[in-house]
C-alpha cells in the first residue's frame, strides 16, 4: 500500500464492458485505490438475439468523468472484445500512454435467453463469441504485454454462478461461464512464472440492466416450472433494502483481487452470491 493508503496507487488497468453496470463500478473502484484506468466498451448492438438497450457513448463518457473525479488518468475506447486486432490496438496504445499495465478485468458480457434445442445459431453463437471467446481475445491482447513490462499482476475474469450451477434457460451463457472456469484456471497455470495471478468471480442477482432483463421474466411466465431453479438470495444485506446486489457490491471483490491483499491467490473461484449455491 502507498504512503497516501491507496492499495493500486500507481499501477494501470483495463476493465472491458466499462460503460455502465459492473464494469463502471469497477473502473470507478479501481481509480478510488489510484489506478489508472483504460475503459472499453461496445457501445453499440452485437445481436437482435440479445433484447435489454447496450450501453452508449455516453455511458462510456460518464465513467471516463467518474474516474477523472477522482484524480485519475483514463483511456476510453470504442471497442468490441470480438475482434482481436483491435483489442491489440488498445493494448498497444495503452502501453504507450500509461507506461504499463498491471490489472484486467474481464467484465464484458451479454445474455439472452432460450431453450437450447430451441435457439437459433445466432443466438447461441453470439453469447459464446462474447463471453468466452471475447474474454480470451482480451487475454490474448494483454498477456504478452504484460509479461514483457515484467510487473507481474492480476487479472480477474467476471463469470456467474451459472458457470458453477446452471440454470434452465439460459444454457449458451451458462456454457460460456463454465468455459471462463477453465480458462481461469488454465491461465493460472501457465502465468505462475510470471508473478500474474488469474482468479474469476462469480456473482449471483446483481442488479444492472443485464441483470434486471425483462426478457428474463417473459421467459419465466411461459416456462414457470424453471422458477424452482432461481432461488432468492439466502438473506439481504443489513441497511440494503433491494434483494439484488448492485455492481459496487461486486466491485469491492474485483478491487481486493486486483491488490497485493489477494497476493496468495490464484486459480481461484470467488463466488460473491451471500450463500445461494449452499441452498
């Protein structure tokens, strides 16, 4: 920790899906311990599978100005974790401006719902193209940087308690967030030798507009045998009147992993969901 008490005073991370939800209270909790911070976000419709509004530029501008409030430096960018080339960009274009980078966080994500044998190849294509196979992009992009600055570092990997429990539904996005597992763990291995620990989170009920779709509740009218699968949370949080967690809740997790506090970690699996996988 700094002289100033800050946790991350001087170090640099990238949080995809920054414009709004978990990602901007990541950001905005990572900037609070001093870290510098590049923000990504699409900002635009990847599918018409996928039914909840995507975050805007302005949503990506308004945590740009939440990081900036708290004295720290920020690179936003207009990206779609799809497409490594342009993930290599920002990387490379991080490096430049900051010097370094010594966090990531793999919050990117989208979910829609369905049937598996019902859904159509879009459909299930686009959540695993997203959410696995977007998140290793990132990884692609940021890891051999990382190594070659020689810093070490931490990288948390956002997956659900639907990738250690799954739920009816939503199959495609639960097979992306069992896959972020063995990618998690895999990753912990082969970086050891590099001094980059590689631990994903798994939150349960949190409330963003991804989390809160209404298209989760059509889908449970016309299927109400699969509510049985969607426990409410064990118990809720002194002083919190809502039953859903909100982002920040999940950042505060995010912002430990990414600190010297959590330095014995690594290949772990955080489950921040207040006892609902014990029920």
């Amino acid at each position: 920790m700094s002289e100033n008490g800050k946790s991350l005073e001087g170090r640099v991370a990238l949080v995809t899906g920054a414009a709004r939800g978990q990602g901007r209270a990541d950001a905005a909790r990572l900037a609070g311990e001093g870290a510098d911070i590049v923000a990504v976000d699409v900002c635009a419709p990847v599918s018409s599978t996928v039914r909840y509004a995507p975050a805007t530029s302005e949503d990506l501008a308004e945590t740009a100005r939440a990081v900036e409030n708290l004295g720290r430096k920020v690179l936003t960018r207009e990206v779609d974790i799809r497409h490594l080339d342009e993930m290599q960009r920002l990387v490379d274009d991080a490096v430049s401006q900051f010097g370094r980078l010594d966090v990531v966080v793999a919050n990117a994500g989208i979910l829609s719902f369905g049937r598996l044998w019902e859904m159509s190849e879009e459909h299930w294509d686009t959540v695993i193209d997203v959410n696995l196979s977007g998140t290793w992009r990132t990884l692609r992009a940021a890891v051999p940087a990382m190594i070659e600055l020689g810093n070490g570092g931490s990288i948390i990997i956002i997956s659900s308690t639907t990738g250690l429990k799954a739920t009816p539904g939503n199959g495609h996005y639960s097979a992306s967030k069992y896959g972020l597992v063995g990618l998690t763990n895999a990753l912990a291995v082969e970086l050891g030798e590099y001094s980059i620990r590689v631990n994903s989170v798994h939150p349960y009920a949190v409330s963003t507009p991804m989390g809160s779709s209404e298209e989760m509740l059509t889908f449970l009218a016309e299927h109400p045998s699969y509510l049985h699968s969607l426990s409410p949370m064990p118990y809720r949080a002194l002083g919190v009147p809502e039953e859903a967690m909100t982002p920040e809740d999940i950042a505060d997790v995010v912002v430990w992993l990414a600190g010297d506090g959590s330095a014995n970690m690594s290949g772990n699996q955080v489950v921040v969901d207040r006892g609902y996988l014990k029920h």
